[in-house]
C-alpha cells in the first residue's frame, strides 16, 4: 500500500541525496497496486509519455462525496514511481479538490523538476494533464 502524500514529502526530506530519492520513487512505484492487465487499453494511456503510461480513473463514494479513485502503471521503473506519486496525490480527492491540486508545485517542492530529464518532465505534465481532464469529466456529471 502507498504511504500518504505528506510521509512521502517527509520521506524525502530525510532522504539526503539523488540517488537515495530516485530509489525511494522506483520503489513507490513496486508498493503500487497493480493495475489489472484488462486496464492496460489505448483509452488508458497517458499521451505525451516518452514510457508507456496507463492511468484509470473511477468516481467512488467515500463519506456520502465522490471522489477520484486511480490505479497506474508504467513499462518503466522510475516513471511507475512517478505514477504511484500522482496516485498519492490525487486518490481520494473529489473532483474539485482534484482540479485545485498544484502536482507541478510539489515536484518542485520535492526537487524532481530539475532532477528529472525533460522527457520525464513532459510525462509528468501529461499525467497531470490527463487526471485534471478526469476530474474535469467527473465534476460535470455530477
């Protein structure tokens, strides 16, 4: 199971250099529930990725509220951990909450927007991208 979004924020500050990070961030990605194979359609996957992404999103009920429910995965390690930080970030969140959540601003908080090669940058813009049209979607049918 993911740890919260706030021990991984933790997690990285006691974590004192970039080799330590990225190892925590692949292994984020091996603590991920495993999307099942039937999940891994054209429909699912996150354009605009350099790695084969694939990201479900479904509207569950949690206290009476609808909220975002989201499994990934990635063929690559690194990017698999940069799914599961998404995941961390957005599961459980209703569709505004989704829609006001600055991912870019924590992976700057976090120091991977400059650790990351800008292909990874442009895949994690896109996962964002792709998760904000989902809660777009989702707040307009409700």
């Amino acid at each position: 199971m993911l740890p919260t979004i706030d021990e991984i924020v933790s997690n990285f500050e006691l974590l004192d250099d970039w080799e330590e990070r990225y190892r925590y961030v692949i292994e984020l990605g091996r603590m991920m529930e495993p999307l099942p194979e039937e999940a891994h359609t054209e429909a699912n996957k996150v354009k605009g990725c350099a790695s084969q992404v694939w990201l479900e999103t479904r509207l569950d009920q949690s206290n009476g509220r609808p909220v975002l429910n989201l499994i990934g995965d990635s063929d690559a390690h690194i990017v698999r951990g940069l799914v599961a930080l998404m995941i961390a970030l957005y599961n459980g969140k209703t569709p505004e909450e989704a829609l006001s959540t600055d991912a870019l601003g924590l992976f700057k908080e976090l120091g991977l927007a400059e650790h990351l090669t800008p292909q990874r940058s442009n895949g994690v813009r896109s996962m964002v991208e792709r998760i904000r049209r989902d809660a777009q979607v989702a707040q307009a049918a409700l």
